[in-house]
C-alpha cells in the first residue's frame, strides 16, 4: 500500500515532464500506475493487509492503513476507471491542450489520494486524504481558468465540500475521544451510543453527503461539468464523489442503527434520486443530462449502503460497481460526441447514431445498465435493490413500503432520462437527414474508443457473472443483520417474484413517461416547488459578504487604538464574569516578594509604567516602556531563569530598535487635546488588564492539585534532549514542533512587513555603497576624514558620529562571536539559536546606525529572503530527516567523537534545527532593517531632493 501511494506521487511529479517530451501521447505510460496498482489489489483480494507506522502517537496521528473487502472493491473501481480514464486521455487532449502537465499530474495524483482515502483506518489520517481530494478536484474543475463558469463551479465546489469536511473533522474528533481510538475498526466495532455520539453521527454524515452531492448540498456537481470531460468521467463516477459513500458504507455495520442515521440517509437519498431524475429529465445538455442523473443515482446509493440490512448493502455495492462502469463509460461517450460535432445539445444532433454505429452502440449498453434493463449489471443491482428494501426488517413496515416507492419512482425517472440521453444524442429525430453539427462527422479512432468501449462490454458481461461479482461483495455484505432466512444472491433470474414485477412497472412508467416528455415541456415547469439550489448557494453567499462587511465596518474602524482597547477589554471582563459566575474553588496563597531586591525592581517597574502614562514625547514613553520589560529581565534572573532573562534583554532591546525606526515618521509628541482625554481610560484599562492577568495566573496556580510537570523537565531535558539547558532542549527538541510553528510565524510576519513598506517588490537586498549616487561618492573620496564603516562616509555629516562609528568597528566582530558561542553553547547553558540570532541581529542594528543604509548592504549582502528560506529549510528539513531515518519527526540524535586539540567533542543534531532558528532570527532582525531602516531611510532622501 506505501508502494503504491509513493508510485502516484513520483508519477505525479514527473508528468509535468512527461507530457512536455512525449506530449499527450505521456498519459500512457502514466496509465500504468493504476494498472500496475490494479495489479497488486487483485493478488491480495480475499486478504486483510495492515500497515501501521507509528508517528505522532499522542496525537493520534499514526499511520494506519486496511485493506480489506471494502476497501478492495473501492480500489477496484478506483484504479481500474483511472486507468482508463487516463488512456482516454491520451487522446482526447490535443498536444497544444494549456496546461497539459499540471493536468496530467492532479489526474495521476487524485487516484493515489483516493486509494490512499479507502484503505486508511486512521481517521484523522483519512480526513487528510479527504481535503486532498477537495483541494485536487476544485484543480482539476478548475482548469479552464481562463473561464469564468470553471472558477466559479470550482469555487463552488471547493466551498461546498470543505465545509462539510470541517463538520466531519469535529464528529471525528468526538467518536475518536469517546472510544479511545481514531482507527475507523475499532470505532465501528465499539460504536458508542447517547447524544453526543448522535451529534457526531450527524456531523460526519454532513461532511460524506456534501462530498456525495446529496440533496441539499447537491448543486456543486452539475456545476462542475465545466472542467474537462474526463475530469467528469472520473472524479463523479468512480472517484470523489464516491468517498461519501464508501464513508457511509465503512460506519454502517456500527452506526446504522443510531437514531438520526436512517432517516437522514435513506430520506436524503431518496429525495435526491427523484429530484435529480427530474432535472436529468429535463436537461438539454448530454453532460447535464448525466450529471444529474449522477446525484440522482447518489442519492440511490446512499440510501442503499445506509439502511443496514445485509441484502442493500449487496445491493449497494453492486450499483456502486455498476454505476461506475456505465457513467465513466456515458462520460467519455458524451467526450467524444462533443469533440466531433462541437455540441453537446440534443436538439442540434440527428442521425448520430447512423454515422457512429459503433459508439451509438456502446453508449446503449451503457445506458440500458444506468436503466436497469436486463441482462447488464445494473439490472442485476436494480433486481437485489428493490429486494433489499421489501425485506429489511431492520426498518418498519410503512418505511419499507415508503422507500420501495421511492425507489420505484426514481428508477421510473431513471430509465426515462437514459431513453432521453441515447435518443437525444443518436435518434433520427423525425429529420431526413443529419443536422448541421452531425455532418461532417467521422467515426472516432480505435484508442479513443477503447476505454468506453471496455466498460460498456464489461457492464454486459459482469450481468451475466452475477454470481462473480456476489462474491467480491459479499463478504463486505455479510457484517450486516439479513433479514431473510437463507442468504440472498445476485442473479440474473430469480424466478417470477414482486421485484421483477415491480422492474416491469419501472419500464412500463419510464417508457411511458418519455413519450410523454413533449406534453411535459409544454407544462413549463420553469419554477421548481423547493426552489433552486444553486442560487440558493449565491443567496447565502451574498449574506455572508454582506454580514462580514457590517461586522467588520463595526468592529474594525481604521483605529488601532480602538480595535487593540476592543480586544483589552474582553480579556479583562470576560474571565471576571467567569470567575465570578462559576465561583472559585480555591483560594490561593501568595507571597508579594522573596527578597527585598524584588520588591526594589517592582517599584522601578511601576513607576515606569505609570511614567509612561504621563508622558507626551513618544521616544521617552517608549524607552520608559523599555524600562519595565528590563526589570521584568532581571525578575527573571533573579527566579533562576538566566535563559529567559537573556532572551528578555535582547528581545527587548530589538524591539526598542524596532520601535524608534517606526518612530521617525511620527510626530514626536501626540496631540494634546486627544492624549487628554483618553490618557485616564487607557491607565485604567491597563491597570484592569494586569490585574484580571495577575488573578488568572495566581488562581490557576492555586488550582493545581498534582506536582507541576516542570519538576521532571530537567531529568528529560538531560535523558531525552541530551542536553542541561531545559528551555532550549524543550524548543529544539521536546516540544521542536511548537518552535517550527513560531518561527513559521516570524517568517511570515518578516514577509508581511516588508511587503507592506515595498508594496511592489518583496525581496532584495539593502543598497550597497556603490549603489550610492555618483555625487554622493565624489564628496565622499574628497573627504580626508578617516574611513572607519565604509557606509559612514556616505552619510550626511550633520549626523555622522565617529565615536558610534569606531565603537561598531571594534565592537561588532565581539558581539558576531559571542552570537556563535550563544548558538554552540545553548543546549547546556544559556544561550541557543534565538539568543544567538537576536545578538547578530543587534550588531547588524549597530552597523546599521552607525553606517547607514548602505553600511546594511556591505554588513550582509545576501537578500533577507533567501536567510529566512535557508532557516526554514534547514529546520523543516531536520524533521524530514528524521523520518527517512526511521525517528519520530525532529527526534533528535548524538554523536560522540574526538578531535585534536578540542578533544572529546559530543553533538545533538538539534543543532541544525537551531542553526534554522538562528538564521531566520537574523534574517527577520535584516528584513525589518531593510525595510524599517533602509527603506525609510531612502524615502527621506527622496523627498528633500
């Protein structure tokens, strides 16, 4: 099963080039992907395989795959229709198709995602397959972008489907904590019981009907008929859209009998079935005319797989069989069709069938199956179909008849719209001779036909091996209630019995019924009694724009101060509403300080922040603001935390910098009318604020009731982390995954800020001294001052400092090195990559002040970006080397060896990963220079000249 999703990710990205060496003609030897995945499923049918690699255990992210009964047949229909689907391909692209390798390779990669969805037992695993498959048909919907109908029915769809996926993921989550286990087996053998696991019944069931385009989230499948034919032959007949229901058929045996779940499936199955037959009745179109007949048959399956009796769900799986074979096959007919007479139109063809005999013939076998005539296999599923709902005991008496109906009903409308579809397409039509768009016509080439051709012969002869096909379905069947005495079998002729009768009253009422279809039409059925669907979805659309345009012109009104006082004072009320309504349990015991020198330090702190409230010169309240995250620096020190006190210290002088950059485009006082009358509400929202902060911290210290894990961090730093630094040890390696998640954070950030001061051009790197403007240059080496920064001569002397500029001379190459002892000493003493970072990244801040923006470009002429993507790469691909070592991901591991002179030396490849941290650090500290600083700088320049 790993062979196989890894040979459809190489095959998905080597297409690309395939296709622009070998052009269409690269679809073939990529059809062999599937095939020989085909391969592999047939030699293990009838056997049970496991994989289960352990991963993320504590999250439940293990990766576990099953392949059993269910499973195979899946995999049977989608890698045997993706395969033909791709030699199809092979020529009904033209070589100069638009993006013909992207295509190529979402096509290979959807049928690894859908063989990867069907085998995987882990649910959390499955729902990541499931979002694949959303994200590569919204692609694959999309691909004429140019259009405007593709964009919007891939929007449609992506929208549609990822919200029903979110409902699933949150019922997911609910039956995995319930029994202990995320794995599908074990969910559906322990299936729990109670509201809670109703509610989650339901929210999967959302997400598998919306993927399965049940009614009423059925309107994005006819959309996606814009997207290549193909596309629709595979992705609604044998692929995406089955994923819901081979969902419900996998919860059945465990679920079926929850309240909410026959109703929701049979009653929305069987409404689909008619209401799409009707459309499908109706429609114009031959691609419209099969896709609504596909939710119709959808909503058919649905309600099949979820009434849990042994006999539907054999008759089920035989329709799911049967329906991929004849709507992959009406598909590519229809492909074909629109390829030689330019329509797609019913009342534009004529005498199609008289001048392509032999695809007339092939898209009557397929649509006989889709209608259930004998002796094809979907009359084989039709016959075990309305058998199953007579006998299922495990429904009442008036919802077995009810459902019979509905079933009789929808086939009625079924064999009419497949009488519509192979006359409106073939028929002579009362015309003499053929149609405009009929008569040029030439048949289709033998390759082109070769895979419609093979499923409608295989629909034919897999009715006539019935019993064939019962035995790859039944051992799935078996694990549900029968409700009949001896087992129920597939067969062509079961004697003289109501189903066959009722078969008759189907062909009877669907003939019947398309002769009627010119008295029908004058009816004018324009406005349909539920309404429509789809401008439903604009409807909703358009008031969800509206609301967030209402709630956003409320909430955010272009005033920071007024979104940051918004956000302020939900945190100080509401955890006091909550505190107070819910009471507290218990009271906590506090001492204010431990020594006389803390007390000392909390004065200085308060007295700067009240400081800062009086002050109307921003760069003094600034550097007052400074003072309190110094004194909170050295509470730190003082409580045994030299890591923290030194990350504090430099955090806060970078940000200081930061701050007086931003500064210089400020005025440097605020308005005195307005700083007046909201100075008395910010002190006393800030007070508020640090009190409900300081509360919520000393309750919850109070509240433990159990040791704190911090007292076994050291023994686990040393024993796991190899290492004496707890802190840099849990951000290198226990807990790597929350530091790749922040410096994730600070990368896009840097990205952020830059993007906003260049607006225009993101990348690059700051000017160089030869960068300068000849006249700037010609002062410059006229000067007989001493050069000490190369870009100190280029600044104005008014505000040139050569002590500054000595002082970074002699200075910088210390800080550079103590940067690097920082990074190599930080797993056993203070320091690490952040620390390291934050002190190349203030001698960078000193050159800068001391040189100028072009005293920047000669410190680091590399562009900001390409540090930031080097970290980034660096400590990603820690974790991936650590998988392909067979570790946990950023699992971390030492080597141990002697060097001369240095001696016995012992490394933690976390060293790399924080080598990451430490260069995206610098790279962030450049970047915001580059940009804060440089930019600016030349902004200034720009507007005196």
């Amino acid at each position: 099963m790993l062979a196989i999703l890894f040979a459809h990710a190489v095959a998905a990205l080597l297409a690309p080039s395939l296709v622009r060496v070998m052009g269409r003609n690269a679809f073939l030897p990529l059809a062999l992907v599937p095939l020989g995945s085909l391969v592999w499923v047939i030699a293990n049918w009838g056997t049970e395989q496991r994989v289960q690699i352990p991963w993320a255990t504590t999250l439940s992210m293990d990766f576990d795959l099953r392949f059993d009964a269910l499973a195979a047949i899946m995999c049977l229909l989608v890698l045997g229709i993706g395969s033909l689907i791709l030699l199809y391909c092979s020529r009904y692209f033209e070589d100069d198709e638009p993006r013909l390798g992207l295509f190529a390779a979402e096509m290979v990669a959807f049928a690894g995602v859908m063989f990867g969805l069907v085998v995987s037992d882990n649910m959390l695993l499955l729902y990541i397959f499931w979002e694949l498959t959303t994200v590569l048909s919204f692609l694959l919907v999309g691909h004429y972008a140019e259009r405007a109908s593709s964009r919007r029915a891939a929007t449609q769809a992506l929208l549609v489907t990822t919200a029903g996926g979110l409902a699933m993921l949150v019922g997911i989550i609910i039956l995995g904590q319930m029994v202990g286990s995320y794995n599908l087996s074990a969910v559906v053998a322990a299936a729990p019981h109670g509201w809670l696991a109703g509610v989650a019944v339901v929210l999967v069931l959302i997400g598998a009907l919306s993927k399965s385009a049940v009614v009423p989230l059925h309107f994005w499948l006819p959309g996606a008929m814009a997207a290549p034919t193909p596309v629709s032959g595979y992705l609604h007949a044998a692929a995406m859209v089955k994923a819901g229901i081979y969902l419900v058929a996998r919860l059945a045996p465990g679920f079926a009998d929850s309240a909410a779940w026959r109703p929701i499936v049979i009653g929305l199955g069987l409404a689909s079935m008619i209401l799409a037959g009707w459309r499908a009745f109706r429609a114009f179109d031959l691609k419209l005319i099969l896709a609504f007949g596909t939710v119709s048959q959808l909503g058919f399956l649905t309600a099949l797989v979820g009434i849990g009796s042994r006999e539907a769900a054999l008759a089920g799986l035989t329709m799911v069989i049967a329906h991929a074979m004849f709507k992959a096959c009406l598909f590519m007919v229809v492909g074909i069709i629109d390829h030689s007479t330019g329509t797609r139109d019913i009342r534009k063809l004529a005498h199609l069938g008289k001048a392509t005999p032999v695809l007339a013939g092939v898209a009557v076998l397929a649509a006989a199956s889709m209608a259930g005539l004998p002796p094809l296999i979907g009359f084989v599923a039709k016959e075990a179909a309305l058998e199953g709902a007579l006998v299922a005991d495990v429904l009442p008496d008036w919802a077995r008849t009810a459902t019979t109906a509905g079933i009789v009903v929808g086939s009625i409308l079924t064999l009419a719209y497949s009488i519509r579809f192979v006359w409106g397409a073939f028929g002579r039509k009362q015309l003499k001779r053929p149609s405009p768009a009929v008569q040029n016509v030439h048949a289709p080439g033998w390759l082109l036909m070769s895979a419609p051709t093979a499923l409608a012969v295989a629909g034919l002869a897999a009715g006539f091996g019935s019993s064939w096909i019962d035995h790859l379905v039944a051992p799935y069947a078996d694990t549900l209630p029968s409700g009949l005495s001896s087992p129920y079998h597939l067969a062509l002729w079961h004697g003289l019995t109501l189903p066959l009768g009722l078969t008759a009253v189907v062909i009877a009422g669907g003939t019947a019924l398309y002769l009627a279809h010119r008295t029908i039409a004058r009816m004018k059925f324009e406005h349909p009694p539920l309404g429509n669907a789809d401008r439903m979805y604009d409807a909703t659309l358009r008031g969800m724009d509206l609301l967030s345009l209402r709630l956003t012109a409320f909430l955010q009104r272009g005033s920071l101060p007024l979104t940051q006082a918004t956000i302020l004072v939900t945190l100080a009320v509401l955890p006091t509403t909550i505190m107070f309504v819910f009471g507290l349990s218990t009271m906590p015991e506090t001492r204010l300080w431990d020594t006389p020198w803390e007390l000392a330090v909390g004065v200085i702190i308060a007295g700067a922040a009240i400081t800062a409230t009086v002050l109307r010169n921003r760069l003094g309240a600034l550097l007052v603001v400074g003072v309190t995250g110094y004194g909170l620096g050295l509470l730190f020190a003082m409580h045994g935390a030299p890591d923290l006190a030194l990350t504090q210290f430099l955090v806060e002088t970078v940000t200081l910098v930061m701050f007086v950059l931003v500064l210089r485009k400020l005025p440097p006082e605020s308005d005195p009318a307005t700083d007046a009358q909201s100075r008395l509400p910010r002190a006393l929202l800030g007070i508020a604020v640090g009190l409900v902060v300081t509360g919520i911290g000393v309750y919850a210290v109070a509240a433990r009731s159990v040791d704190p894990i911090s007292l076994l961090l050291p023994d686990a730093a040393y024993d796991i982390g190899n290492g004496k630094n707890v802190v840099n040890v849990l951000l290198v390696d226990i807990r790597a995954w929350d530091t790749l998640g922040e410096i994730s954070v600070l990368l896009v950030a840097a990205t952020g800020v830059a993007s906003l001061v260049f607006r225009t051009r993101r990348f690059g790197t700051a000017p160089r001294v030869s960068d300068a403007p000849a006249a700037q240059l010609d002062a410059a080496s006229a000067s007989n001052e001493t050069t000490w920064l190369l870009g100190g001569d280029l600044i104005d002397p008014r505000y040139r400092s050569l002590v500054l500029e000595v002082t970074t001379r002699l200075v910088f190459p210390t800080m550079m090195v103590l940067s690097i002892y920082f990074y190599f000493s930080g797993h056993n003493a203070p320091g690490g990559g952040f620390a390291g970072g934050l002190v190349a990244g203030l001698a960078l801040v000193l050159r800068y002040l001391a040189g100028g923006r072009y005293e920047l470009g000669e410190a680091v002429p590399i562009d900001a970006g390409k540090i930031l993507g080097l970290g980034l790469t660096l400590a990603a691909g820690t974790a991936l080397v650590s998988l392909l070592l067979g570790a946990p991901a950023l699992s971390s591991a030492t080597l141990q060896f002697t060097l001369p002179v240095l001696g016995e030396i012992k490394l933690v490849t976390a060293l790399f990963f924080d080598l990451g941290v430490y260069l995206i650090v610098v790279g962030l500290i450049l970047d915001v220079l580059r940009s804060l600083g440089a930019r600016l700088d030349a902004e200034v320049v720009g507007a005196k000249r």
